[in-house]
C-alpha cells in the first residue's frame, strides 16, 4: 500500500497543526490585546471579548484551516516535496481560508469578531504551522537517513539519466530510498556505481521482483536503451509494485497514471494501489486509535484468554509465526495459541488431509487443535493479539490476511499482487465465509479490495465483520 507510505508521523502531523492552530490564536489575541491602546480610534472603541467568548469561533476555524489543508496538499507529504511547495500549499490554504472567513463575517453582518484579530490570527498561524512542516519534514529526513521507513528502489537502465537518477537517490538520503540494485540491458554496467550492485538483466526483472523486497522501480534508460516497457510495467503491475518512469517519450496506456518529480527529474508513475492520501492518513491515524483503544478496552478478556491457555495444558500462551507483509516484508504475527506446542512439526502428517486448494494448509476438524482453541478459533478471539502488530504499523485493521513466506512462494504471479497492501484482521475473506470460500475465491476478493479500496469500504467490512466473529460464522 502506500504509494507515498502513509506513517504515524504523517497522522501526528494533524494533531500538531491542531495544536499549533489553536496556540496561534492565544498568541493573536494577546499580541491585539496589548496592542489596541497604540490603534486608531476606531479600532479602540472595538473592544475584545474574554478570551473564552472566542471559542466557538476557534472551533469553526479549526475545522475550516485543516479542511483547506487538506484540500491544497498541505498533507500530501511526498517524499520529493519541496520547501517551496509546502510554503505555497500553506499560503493557499489559509489566504483562501481567511478571505472566506471575511466574506461569511460581512454577509452576515458579524460584529463580533474583531477583523483585526483575524488578520493577526491568519498571520501567526502561518508562521507556527510553516514552522512545524518545516520541523517535522526535518525529523522524518532524518528518521529516514537513519533507515526508518526506507523505500527498496530498483533502477533500470545504464547512462547518463540512470547515473543522475542514482546520484540523486543517493545524496539525498533523507528522501528515504535505499537502491537495492540495478537492471541493464546486457547485465553488466555502464556506469560507475558503487556499492550498489548489478542484479541482472532487464528482462529478468519478473524474476528479482520475486527474489528481493522492492517497493519501486525506476525506468531510466536511455532512448537508445528503450526495452519492451509495457512488459515491465506489466510485470510491476502484475505483483503491485509501483513503477516510475524517468522519461517524457513515453505514452502510458494505464487505468492509474501519476506524474511526480524527483527535484528536476520527471517521473511518470504507474499504480495498482489506492493513492488517496488523505483517506490513507484517516486509515493510518484509525488504525493505531482503534487498536490502542481495542487494547486498553478488552484487556479483561485478553488476560482471561491467556489464563485459560496456561491452565489447559501448561503450554505458551501465545504463538508467533513469520508472515508476508507489505511487498513481502516478513515480520512477526502473534496469535493466542490454539493448537498443541509441536503443530507444525506434525503438519506433515497431515498434508493429505488438506482441505483448501492452492498452498494454504486447512482441515475443518483440526487434530492438532485443543479445547479451548477450537472455542477461540470459532469466534476469532486467537485473532485478538494482532491488535499490537496493528498498533505497530505491521497490519492494518483492514487488510488482506498475511500469508506465511512458504505460501507466497507458491503464489501466482497474479496472486502476489494482494501483497501490494498492508495486511489486516479482517476483509471479504472474513466476511464472505471465511473457511468455506476456496484459495482462488479468496485471491479474487484480496484483489477486488485493494483495487476497489476506500476509507468507506473499510468501515462497512469493520462493521459486517462484528456479527460474523460474534456468530461464528464459517469458521472452523
């Protein structure tokens, strides 16, 4: 998912331009306040209110300034974006914003609300929040030169635009891309490249996107150099990786197209995934509030659960297992454990039992499982302890489900395409009839998600996924 990777910190910036938003008006009316006796007349015979009368005006600019925000781009966050732009963003966003207030404030005849305070508000808030973007891309520059959050780059081609292309990836490092390697036409390069090294050829780029965790790559070959480019971008597009473009000669023939810029550089964009920033920070932000709250809400339950496991047969309480994450990323899934301690070491002996087409491994009365798993498994409540890697930004609430790497290495090329979103707890796996849908049913409905993808949707599968777990429904 991500496509300009959606983290914490992007969500933390709207809390803090609140914060700041709220502190530039404190600053406003105090600076007005110790300044009205130096006014004009009839400035002084315009007195203001108690600080708190304003409050109800503070609520509706609020609203209003972060809405505007929005709507300029001032939370788009592009790695590639400039000082510049986010100047110009901030600037169209609270001169509309306050030239709105002004017309509202005279169609309505309101005199209530001093035009001066307003202006010197707009003013202050211009320069906290211009400050605070200015901060806050500083820091995740830096968290990003210190490797958080990095993007896996793959550049393609030789010459003089992939060697800008590098070098520009390169001393910027607070632009978060990491260069796993470089693809040329014959397999050998072209151009001094460093440390970085020469994984193969172009045409074998379905092969090392399958081998490597890459998050983008980049076509900056030459004319010259000019390879079969549908087949490329067919073949990112194939497992939702996202493909870009360092040329102006070609023409796209693609449903989702983006045009960026890296400094200078143009760059044409080629998406599977949804890249509605704004719906994708809500997502972010709902994602770690919903968990933490979840967490802090049904902690009773989970430590009854894990009571529970440790009474019936002494063994760990919880089971951690690998699984594929964005792009294949591995990380560490927790589950309360459901089964005996040696499961998997006994699923060999059971692989002629399998009852799921495709990789995956599923029998509906499981020998392996005990008691009180197959009572947790029948409501889900195994599931609950993914709520932390969700609140750690490894899953989502909302999410295809993440396979174990032995699974994806069977996948289709098509199939693997579901790893182009962060997985979750529940999706239309869950709600669709979970066990009783077969591998190649549920492959369909990751994809028709994450093609179909909305803040919406994922609140209606959150909301039909309740009754589904309560009734235990499909489960097994």
């Amino acid at each position: 998912m991500q496509r300009e990777r959606i983290s914490g910190m992007t969500a933390f910036s709207v809390v803090t331009d609140a914060a700041g938003i709220l502190v530039s008006f404190f600053l406003a009316y105090l600076i007005v306040d110790s300044l009205k006796q130096y006014l004009p007349g009839p400035y002084q015979a315009r007195q203001l209110y108690e600080l708190g009368y304003y409050g109800w005006w503070l609520m509706i600019d609020l609203a209003l300034t972060l809405s505007l925000l929005y709507f300029f781009g001032f939370y788009t966050f592009g790695r590639t974006l400039s000082y510049f732009d986010i100047l110009l963003n901030l600037a169209k966003a609270l001169g509309s914003g306050f030239f709105l207030l002004i017309f509202v404030l005279f169609l309505l005849r309101v005199q209530d609300v001093s035009r001066l305070l307003l202006g010197t508000h707009t003013l202050v808030k211009f320069i906290i929040l211009l400050n605070l973007r200015v901060l806050l891309k500083s820091v995740i520059g830096k968290l990003h030169e210190h490797g958080y959050d990095q993007i896996n780059a793959l550049v393609l081609g030789t010459g003089a635009r992939a060697t800008n292309l590098i070098q520009r990836l390169s001393s910027s490092p607070d632009l978060g891309y990491r260069i796993v390697g470089v693809l040329t036409e014959n397999g050998f390069p072209g151009l001094d490249l460093g440390r970085i090294p020469v994984l193969g050829k172009m045409r074998e780029l379905r092969d090392v996107l399958l081998r490597q965790s890459i998050d983008e790559v980049f076509f900056a070959a030459s004319i010259e150099e000019r390879f079969d480019i549908d087949d490329l971008v067919f073949a990112c597009e194939e497992v939702g990786v996202r493909f870009s473009v360092l040329a102006d000669w070609f023409r796209p023939n693609l449903a989702r197209t983006s045009l960026r810029s890296l400094g200078e550089l143009p760059l044409l964009t080629f998406s599977t995934t949804p890249s509605q920033v704004g719906q994708l920070m809500a997502k972010a932000v709902m994602d770690r509030f919903l968990s933490a709250l979840l967490i802090v809400l049904i902690s009773p339950l989970l430590l009854g659960i894990a009571l529970a496991i440790k009474l019936g047969d002494r063994g760990p309480v919880f089971f951690h297992q690998r699984r594929s994450g964005l792009n294949g990323r591995v990380f560490k899934m927790y589950k309360f454990r459901t089964m005996v301690p040696n499961a998997e070491s006994l699923q060999k002996e059971l692989t002629d039992r399998n009852e799921m087409s495709g990789p995956v491994f599923k029998i509906a009365h499981d020998p392996r499982v005990t008691g009180v798993g197959r009572w947790l498994r029948r409501y889900s409540l195994d599931e609950l302890p993914q709520l932390f890697n969700v609140l750690l930004g490894d899953m989502s609430l909302v999410g295809p489900r993440p396979p174990i790497p032995e699974e994806v290495r069977q996948y289709e090329r098509w199939q693997r395409r579901r790893l182009s979103m962060k997985p979750g707890l529940t999706c239309f796996w869950q709600i669709g009839g979970r066990n009783q849908i077969d591998f190649s049913e549920w492959m369909e409905l990751d994809l028709k998600y994450i093609d179909n993808w909305s803040l919406k949707l994922d609140i209606i599968i959150l909301l039909k996924t309740i009754p589904v777990v309560l009734l235990g429904k499909g489960a097994s």
